[in-house]
C-alpha cells in the first residue's frame, strides 16, 4: 500500500473499540517504530526527524581477541548468515578473522570473472591460498539463510555448507596469527556487509568432519 496507519487505544475487552474510563487512567505510548523490510532492526531514538542507520561494523581484537582466541592448534568457524541486499560489485563478508590482507580468513560471495556469485571461502597465509573456494560450493542467494563451517590445521582442512558432505583439502602448509575478528565487513574494512549475521561460533581447535 502507498499509505499505512496503526491505531492504538484501550478497550474495555477484547474485540470492542469502546472504553468507559475512570478520568485518571491512561495509556503510554514510547519507541514506536516503523521500518521497511523483513525484520526490523534496533531503535533509534529520532526526537521527531528521520535518521539513517549506520552500518553495523563492529572488531573485536586486543585482549578481547587474545582472551578467547587459540593460535597453534587448529580452528574451527561456523557461520550463520544471510544477505540481503549485495551489489555484486565489491567484494563483503559477514565475519574474516584477519592478521593482515594476505593473511586472513573470511566468507562471502564471489566477485569478478565466471565465478561472481558463487559462495568464496577464502584461507589466505604465508603469502598464498591455503584453502581457496570460488566455484564449487554453490551460488549465493539474497534472502535465502546460509550456514558455512570451516576447519583447519596444518595438511588437514575441511569446508561444509548447510550440512553437505565436506570438502576436504590436505595442502594446507601455513598457519597465520591473526589479531582481530571483524564483523559485517571484508577484511579491508572498506565494503561493508548488507545482511544478517545469524550466529557465529568459534572453536579452538580442528573438529572432526562429523
């Protein structure tokens, strides 16, 4: 519709627009919001003008990082996440656990040659890919929820999407040390992610493929 209205008042019951009142009781109403899309998001407190929402771009590195981050023994990431709203013109990613632009982890969809919308995991280290795909682990849709999990140590990799059988890739001869976890942006931090980070979980060490 080119108009919308919400109405809001008490009744004496269900089903009745009508209410009798006692000349002191009342109602308060506070944080309406309306916005469009599938899912609303968080409030914003406007004082009666319109806003725009930043983008979400959030990094958890130093002790927060340390604290809970294991370099050495393998890792594993499971990612939640759906997009929404990509240009296919630059390259984004929902999380990347990054050291630096050559040695780094992240997701997202494929920029550039035949291979642009396909689901990129990319596991960068020692100056090359250590696991590299851009082609054979399917298309990225908007609007339609994908779960990606990736496992790793030294010679011993794994990648799955939404529970199909693992591929496996056992050249993996370089370890990075990364320093931070970035959130809704690539690793270079200039494209920012448009869409929904889910659920991300984190273990500190290589799982098993099952």
């Amino acid at each position: 519709p080119s108009t919308t209205q919400a109405n809001y008042y008490i009744a004496n019951a269900d089903n009745t627009d009508s209410y009798d009142g006692d000349g002191v009781s009342g109602i308060v109403i506070w944080g309406c919001t309306v916005e469009k899309g599938l899912f609303s998001t968080s409030y914003i407190p406007t004082y009666g003008s319109s806003t725009t929402r930043s983008a979400d771009d959030v990094k958890v590195d130093g002790t927060n990082f340390s604290r809970f981050y294991t370099e050495g023994k393998g890792e594993s990431w499971i990612v939640d996440w759906q997009e929404l709203g990509e240009d296919r013109t630059t390259q984004s990613s929902p999380m990347a656990v990054y050291e630096s632009s050559s040695n780094r982890l992240s997701i997202g969809a494929k920029i550039g040659g035949t291979t642009t919308n396909n689901l990129g995991v990319y596991y960068q280290a020692g100056g090359g890919d250590q696991i590299f795909l851009g082609s054979s682990v399917g298309t990225i849709d908007k609007n339609v929820s994908s779960k990606v999990g990736i496992t790793f140590k030294t010679n011993d990799g794994a990648v799955s999407r939404d529970g199909a059988t693992p591929q496996n890739d056992t050249t993996i001869t370089h370890m990075y040390s990364p320093t931070e976890l970035r959130l809704g942006r690539h690793t270079d931090g200039n494209y920012t992610f448009c869409g929904h980070l889910r659920r991300l979980r984190y273990y500190n060490k290589r799982i098993s493929n099952t």
